[in-house]
C-alpha cells in the first residue's frame, strides 16, 4: 500500500487524511500536528461531514515534525513515502514549508500534492524537488475545525488535479491519476486535468476578491453586499447595488490577468456567475478562510491568493490598480498580527 504524509492537519488536510486512511489504511498515513498534536495523539480525529457521515473517526500515526515521521517509517518494510501532501496554509516561513518537507522527499519515489490556495505557489517545490512529481490541486471543500482534532465539513466536496508544470512527463500524469484514485477509494470525490491552472485562475477569482475585502471590512460576502447596495456609487441601475459592482470590478481585473496567461474562458460570464452565487446567499453569507485569520489576529495567506496576482499583472503589462490597493491594505493588516504577537 503507499505510504503518506499529510503535512498541516486543520480542516481542510484531516478531511483528506480521512479519505487517504480509508484508502491505504491509517496506519499508511502519517499527520504532522502542531496545535492539535495533542488531542491527535490521545483521540485521533473526527470528521461530521453531511455529504460523508457523521462520527467519522479515525487515528493515523501522528508526528510533530518531518523528521520525526520519517523515523516512525524506520521499522516498515517500506521506508519513505510516495505522496506528501502540503496541506498548511501558504504563508510565508522560515524556513519554508518547500524546505522543511525535504527529508521525507526521496528522489524518484516521492510525489507531493499541493492542497493549498493561490496562484504561483509550485515554483519553489518545483526547483528544490526537479526530479519529483509535483501535483497542484484546487479544493471546493468548506470545513472548520471546530476544535483541536475535530472538524465539521458541509455543503460541497471536490478537488481538481493536475501536474506542475501541464506539460510534465508521462510517468508524472500517471502519479496525478493514481492520487486521484487513490481519493475516489477513500470515497472522496477527485478531477483529474491537464492543465491544472485553469481551475487556479477560476477559484482565484472568488479568492483574490472575497478574502481580502471580507478580512479588511470584517464582513462576510452576504453581509457586505447587504450595507453597500446603494451609497451613490454609480450603480443605481446595477441590480446588485455598489458593493456587489466594486467586487466584480475586481474580479475583472483578475479575468484580466488570467487571460494575460491564455486563460481565456476566465471571463465576464464566468464572474457575473461567482457575483450571482454570492448575492442570492442567505444572511450573513459565507466567512472567507481570510476574515477567520483576521478574527484571530492570524497571519494571512495574502501573497499566494493576492499578491502573486498582481505581481503576474506587472510581468504581463496588465493594469490592476484596485487589486494592488487590496494588496497592500490586506498585507498590511497581516503583518500588523505578526508585529502584535512579537511584541506582546
């Protein structure tokens, strides 16, 4: 059976670890805890999931560090992992999650899966591991960790994959496809694409817009919407009110850069599609990972989701003036948790 490391256990990578435990077995996966380490080594982890059940336990082995679960691997037959999924949040660190993976990486025989957001992120994986399959995943899967080692999933459950680059070789696009069943064993449900990009640039769009407003205004969309519909903008014709227009503005300017790329069905119809599903929410809508990290005074993941777009604009020529504002506004507000924390 293949062996895994799941590298960032909040929501979103116990949710997968679950799936990858029924799929190899839980004594083939491998969790690296920091806060939740624990109440992962006492209970294991449960997932209330409506679409895959309620009480789902489960209790792979857990290590505090890379280095200490390639140890745990000493006594198996097999001694590495084939998969290593990078599953925290990509902000920056040092040193850098690309590095501290690296002795669970084995030259030949180690995939890593990329189960983070943004645009721009494979680059450093890409360089440090060149021999190393690296698969690149765009997840629609709204969990919270409600508390340590318990997280509660609802509504929708996908994940898009594809090889970094599109045009890997062979063998790279024959590990994407045994990942991706390895998950549809594990009951989860996988995509599997050439060009895994596309399905970047699209969820960008969503984002690169909604996370950092919803942060800095500590509004959810819905709610956002809601106090902007009319402040004598200019939008009075528009059905959706000021708020609503100054969001698709945004997001227009990402389609903007997307096409700069190729990307061209990354469009007006594709964002009046995302504007039209965010104001037909119920009150108060939904609460973007970004406003959870501000609530808490969290570092944000304002550079993968925003930053690397507007840095993409400039290497393209591409004008994004609103974007490059949010930019520096929400990096702003992230850094200002950090500084806090140091001097407190």
């Amino acid at each position: 059976m293949p062996k895994v490391l799941v590298f960032g256990t909040g929501s979103l990578g116990t949710c997968y670890a679950w799936a990858l435990s029924k799929a190899v077995g839980q004594d083939n996966v491998t969790a690296i805890c920091r806060s939740n380490y624990e109440a992962a080594s006492r209970n294991g982890f449960t997932v209330h999931s409506t679409l895959w059940g309620d009480n789902l336990t489960f209790q792979p082995r857990i290590a505090r560090s890379v280095a200490e679960a390639v140890r745990q691997l000493s006594l198996d037959t097999q001694q590495f992992f084939d998969f290593v999924v990078v599953a925290a949040k990509a902000v920056p660190t040092d040193p850098s999650i690309a590095e501290i993976i690296g002795p669970a990486i084995v030259k030949g025989k180690t995939a890593i899966v990329l189960l983070q957001n943004g645009i721009g992120i494979e680059d450093e994986y890409a360089r440090l591991y060149p021999e190393s399959p690296l698969l690149s995943t765009v997840a629609y899967f709204p969990a919270t960790q409600v508390s340590p080692g318990v997280v509660h999933h609802k509504e929708v459950e996908l994940l898009h994959v594809g090889t970094y680059p599109a045009d890997a070789p062979q063998a790279h696009k024959n590990i994407a496809r045994e990942f991706v069943e390895l998950l549809g064993k594990g009951g989860a449900t996988a995509k599997l694409h050439d060009d895994i990009q596309r399905k970047r640039w699209a969820k960008l769009l969503v984002n690169s817009s909604w996370n950092p407003i919803c942060a800095l205004t500590r509004l959810r969309d819905r709610e956002f919407i809601e106090v902007s519909l009319d402040l004598g903008l200019g939008a009075g014709n528009d059905k959706w009110g000021d708020g609503a227009r100054f969001i698709k503005d945004v997001m227009m300017e990402i389609a903007s850069v997307a096409q700069a790329y190729g990307y061209s069905d990354v469009n007006e119809e594709t964002v009046d599609f995302q504007i039209g599903r965010a104001v037909v929410r119920d009150l108060p809508g939904v609460q973007p990972s970004m406003l959870g990290d501000a609530f808490e005074k969290r570092s944000m993941e304002v550079d993968a989701i925003v930053g690397n777009v507007v840095r993409l604009a400039r290497k393209k020529g591409v004008n994004v003036p609103m974007l490059r504002t949010i930019y520096l506004l929400a990096n702003g507000l992230s850094e200002s948790f950090s500084r806090k924390k140091l001097q407190g």
